[in-house]
C-alpha cells in the first residue's frame, strides 16, 4: 500500500515504537503551542525534558509542525490513541505533564484552560482531581477560564482595546461616509450624463423634425408649382385647341363659300379628313389619328354641354369618313 495515502501524523503512528507516547507527545504540543511568550526553541526543550522516557524513537519536530498546524483530524486521532490505551496511573502521568507545560511561568493562558479540561474528560480525570492537581503543582487553585465574550476580559487583559475599537469605529464611520459621498458624486456625475444624453437626444430629435417639416414644406411647394406649371401648360393646350378649331371652322366656312358644287363622297370623305384626291391609304391613317386627337369630346369635358355636343358631331363626322374611306381604299 502506498504511503502517500497517509496523513503525516499517521505515518509517524506507522513508524512509532510506543504509538501512545506518540499521541501523548503531539497532545502536550498542542498544549505548548498555546503557551504565550515561549519561542520555538524553549517549546521544544521543554516537550524534550517532559518527554524524557517516553519510547516513541522519533524526532519531536514533526510532532511540534503537527501542533503548529493545528491538525484537528491528527489531534483527535491521538486523543483516541491515548484514550484507549492509557491505564488511571498513565493518565493521570499525562495530565500531570500537560499541567507542567501548561504552567512553567505560574501563568495559564485561556486556551489551555480548555485544553486541560478537555484532555481530562478524555483520561477520565475528575475536574475535582483535576482542580487538587493542578494545587499541588502550581499552588494556585483552578479558577474557571474568563470569558472573552465579556468587556471585563478585554479590559484587563487588553487595556487598549476600546481606544483601538473607537478608532476602528471612527475609521469606519469615515470610510463610510467618504464612500458615501463617493457614490452620491458618482450618481450626480451620471445623472448629469444621463440628461446631457437626454438634452443631446431632444435636440437631435427636433433637428430632425425641423429638417422633415422643412423638407415637406419644399416638397409642398415643388407640387404646387408642378400643378400650377401643368395647369398652364393644360390651359395653353386648350388655347391652342380651340385656336386650332377656330382655324378650322374659319378654313371650312370660307371653303364653303367658295366652294363648287358638292362632290362625290369619296372627296367629301378626303376633305372631312382634311385631305384631297389622290391621298394614300397611309395619309388616311394618319390624317385620322391627327383629327381624332385634335377634336375627340374627351377634350372638351370642362366646355359648355353645347360645345360638347358640336365636338362629338365632328368626331362622328371623322369617323363615319374614316370608316368610309378604308372600306372604299
């Protein structure tokens, strides 16, 4: 099996010659790395001197690296160690030694307050044995460990607390208020964008309503003249029509007048379409086309009903010769 499935503290279990002086060695780490105002080295001379007899046949600093880290798993792993295998006499050995690492200065600090008693209720031990030996070796009775959730503890035993709180506070307070004043500026900056946005947009949106009332007014303006220039151009085609029509009636009435006697059909055919004898089928179409657009009722829709009534009795006339002559050519 690969050794690498365990942990450090187990694996010093594996190679331990004694695994409950092992499990007593890290537990009375445990305790002096709650020692205050002990270096390194004193911690482990004295672990050395405490642990003199012990048979475990390996170096104490991995243990004391194993207590530094505050290992919980491997801490628990050797409380059970010693629980199961210690006998009263051992255990109370145990509690005698954890007692004098715990109090080499005649001071005990809170932790191992706790940890003294824990490791009591794990040997066994009483606290009314606990409290007699803990007399005898220090010839001061075990009071119960203060509560730090208390002011009294932090007053005595940190005098500046509340100074150094009141300041925290104070620091707070001013942290709080500078981001404060921070996010009110941040919100009046972008609230000042936001309407310089908004201002930008409503200027963008009348320039643009300006420029569409602008180009409708023009546009406006170019139909009207458009109308208007058709509208002369329409009146000048129907000057020119009845110019042309009065021509016409001019040209018959004074052909009448000099007139011989009425021909035959055919030429009145010819004459009706404005042509004489001799014309081609061709000249007949296109003398047609012509009279026919020149003098279609259509033209006159806006003349009196008598001037409508002359114009369809000419276009018959056109017709009835046009008809005639492509029957006869």
């Amino acid at each position: 099996m690969s050794i690498a499935r365990f942990s450090p503290f187990e694996l010093l279990l594996l190679k331990s010659r004694s695994q409950v002086d092992t499990a007593t060695l890290l537990l009375l780490g445990w305790v002096l790395v709650h020692r205050q105002h002990v270096s390194e080295g004193q911690r482990r001379r004295r672990l050395a001197q405490v642990t003199s007899q012990f048979r475990h046949g390996h170096e104490l600093g991995p243990v004391m690296s194993i207590a530094h880290s505050q290992d919980l798993h491997a801490i628990q792993l050797a409380a059970e160690v010693v629980r199961k295998e210690c006998s009263k006499e051992r255990s109370l050995s145990v509690m005698h030694q954890a007692i004098t690492v715990a109090t080499d200065d005649g001071d005990i600090s809170l932790a191992n307050h706790y940890i003294l008693r824990f490791l009591a209720d794990l040997l066994n031990v009483t606290p009314t044995t606990l409290g007699t030996l803990f007399q005898e070796l220090t010839g001061q009775p075990l009071r119960q460990p203060e509560d730090p959730s208390r002011d009294a503890y932090w007053q005595a035993h940190d005098p500046d607390y509340y100074a150094r709180k009141a300041r925290e506070e104070a620091e707070a307070a001013q942290r709080a208020k500078a981001s404060q004043a921070e996010q009110e500026q941040q919100q009046r900056a972008k609230a000042d964008k936001q309407q310089e946005k908004k201002q930008k947009q409503q200027e963008k949106k009348q320039q643009k309503e300006d420029a569409c009332r602008a180009k409708a007014r023009a546009e406006q303006s170019s139909a009207e003249q458009a109308r208007a220039e058709q509208a002369r151009q329409e009146q000048a085609r129907q000057e020119r029509a009845r110019q042309e029509q009065a021509r016409q009636e001019e040209s018959r009435r004074r052909q009448q007048r000099s007139s011989p006697p009425p021909p035959d059909r055919t030429t009145r055919a010819l004459a009706v379409l404005g042509l004489t004898p001799g014309a081609s089928k061709t000249d007949v179409r296109r003398a047609y086309r012509r009279m026919a657009q020149l003098h279609h009722p259509d033209r006159f829709y806006s003349e009196s009903e008598h001037q409508v009534a002359l114009a369809s009795a000419r276009f018959q006339r056109i017709k009835n010769a046009y008809d005639y002559l492509m029957q006869t050519y």
